[in-house]
C-alpha cells in the first residue's frame, strides 16, 4: 500500500511531499519557490526547485537529488544526485557531466569535484 503524505510552508514558499514506494523505500521530496541563494556579490544567484531523498525499509540513505535553477549570472539547470558509498552524477540541463567525484575539503568537509566541460559552452 501506497500512502503520500504533503506539507507546506508559505513562509517560503516550500512545499514538501512524503511517498512509500512499492518497495517499501519512503522518498522525500521537497520544492521552493521563494528561497533564492546568490554568491556574496550576488552576481550568481539560484533557485533550489527540486530536492529529497530516498530511505530504505530500514532506514538507511539510498540516494539524494537537488535540482537547482539559476537566475542570475548563468542560466543552467543544474541536477546532482548523490549514493552511498560517495559516488555521484551531476547533470546540466539534462545532460550528464564527464566527472562527478567526493573529494575532502582543506577544513575536513566532504565536497564535489565535478568535471561538466563536455555539456558547458
């Protein structure tokens, strides 16, 4: 049995959807409409438009998606899925980039190296 669970957040604009999947995963998905996040200059600035996850029966993370629009400075649409174990995709306007890596940051944070030369101008 499927169930579907819905919630929103006018104060910004979030709203936020729960579903049990046929193989008793529970997918979470979430969307803004009003939270835009720009660079300290605000030259670059986006809109996150997709993003959640999905648990196991057990819960344990399968995977994550965040989908983001940009609307200022560039105009891609960027999505990047992320998987246990670190692996991960990144795609720019529905194309998948060369090279989408873990790497650890100076300050011991877990950050992305991703190579898209081959879908950018």
């Amino acid at each position: 049995q499927r169930e579907f669970f819905e919630r929103k957040d006018s104060n910004r604009g979030t709203v936020c959807s729960c579903e049990s999947t046929e193989s008793n995963e529970v997918t979470l998905m979430c969307s803004d409409t009003q939270c835009i996040y720009c660079s300290a200059d605000s030259s670059v600035c986006k809109l996150d438009i997709l993003y959640g996850g999905t648990i196991s029966p057990l819960g344990l993370f399968v995977s994550s998606v965040d989908v983001s629009h940009y609307i200022e400075g560039q105009q891609e649409r960027i999505a990047i899925e992320q998987f246990p174990g670190g692996s991960c995709s990144v795609f720019v306007n529905g194309e998948k980039c060369t090279r989408c890596e873990p790497v650890i940051c100076e300050d011991e944070s877990v950050g992305l190296d991703i190579e898209c030369e081959n879908v950018l101008p």
